[in-house]
C-alpha cells in the first residue's frame, strides 16, 4: 500500500494508526456508505467538510458521518459574516484532495481545523487517509493535535 501524506504526518509527529481499506464507488462517495462497507459505526466514522467564508477563508469540519454541519453554529464559531461549503469544483485546487478521499490531514495549506466534539466520546475514530478507499483509526485527541484543531459544537 501507498502511503498518503496524511500517514506520513502522523508518522512524523510518532502518532499511531491503522489503516482501514473499503471498496467504493463513484456512486456511493458518502461516508455513511463508507461506514457501512468498511463495517464501522456511522459515528465512528469522521466526514471531512471544508467551508468557505465570505471573506474567502477556509474552514475544515470533522463530524461523524450521520451528521450535519449547522452553518449558523460554525459562523458563530469562526466569527464569519457568511459561511458555505465550498464549492466541490474548487475542493481538489484548495485541499489537494478529490471528494470521498479528503483528509483533514495533510491539506495544501494548514486550514483552521475543528472537530465535532462528540468524538471525545469514542476511543478511536476514522477518517479519510487522502484516497478513496482508505480510512485512518485514530485516537480523537491525535487527530487534533495532528491537525492543529480543536473540539467543538458544529452540527
């Protein structure tokens, strides 16, 4: 297996994981489909949502795939005037990454992170490896030390 520069952060900063493969679709790139093809728990298993403010910042949003993301909740969280998710033709030259295969880990940019603070709750979750097809078994504390995030109420 190839590995992302997602795993290769982790690598360098000494946090450990496991790698999760799933066979996908172009059909099916939701990560509740994810889930269920990997044989994980929808909660378990951390979308990547990346929002665009209207002062043209990014944001990034970890939450379990189930969820939502409640627009008014992260405008109030990233002091922005107006917040939308960012456009999916625009996803893959702002992050690097395609959608069903975006990482919080290892973006072109180190974006402001959050992660959706019902993961304290889980010993592990998933999130993409930066590739279709791959999900990362992470500590939730890992995940936001790696990505310089934080916890917080978004959904």
């Amino acid at each position: 297996m190839k590995k992302t520069n997602a795993m290769r952060i982790l690598e360098a900063q000494g946090i450990p994981y496991e790698v999760v493969a799933y066979s996908w679709d172009e059909e099916h790139l939701d990560a509740v489909h994810a889930s269920e093809v990997a044989g994980l728990e929808p909660s378990q298993v951390f979308k990547t949502i990346v929002l665009e403010d209207n002062e043209k910042q990014i944001f990034v949003c970890c939450l379990p795939a189930d969820f939502s993301v409640s627009l008014k909740k992260v405008k109030a969280l990233t002091g922005s005037k107006d917040i939308d998710l960012l456009k999916l033709d625009r996803l893959q030259s702002v992050t690097g990454y395609i959608r069903g295969g975006c990482s919080p880990l290892g973006m072109k940019k180190q974006f402001p992170t959050f992660i959706e603070e019902v993961a304290q709750a889980e010993p592990y979750i998933h999130v993409s490896a930066g590739v279709r097809g791959l999900q990362l078994k992470i500590k939730p504390e890992d995940l936001v030390s790696a990505t310089q995030g934080k916890f917080a109420d978004f959904t």
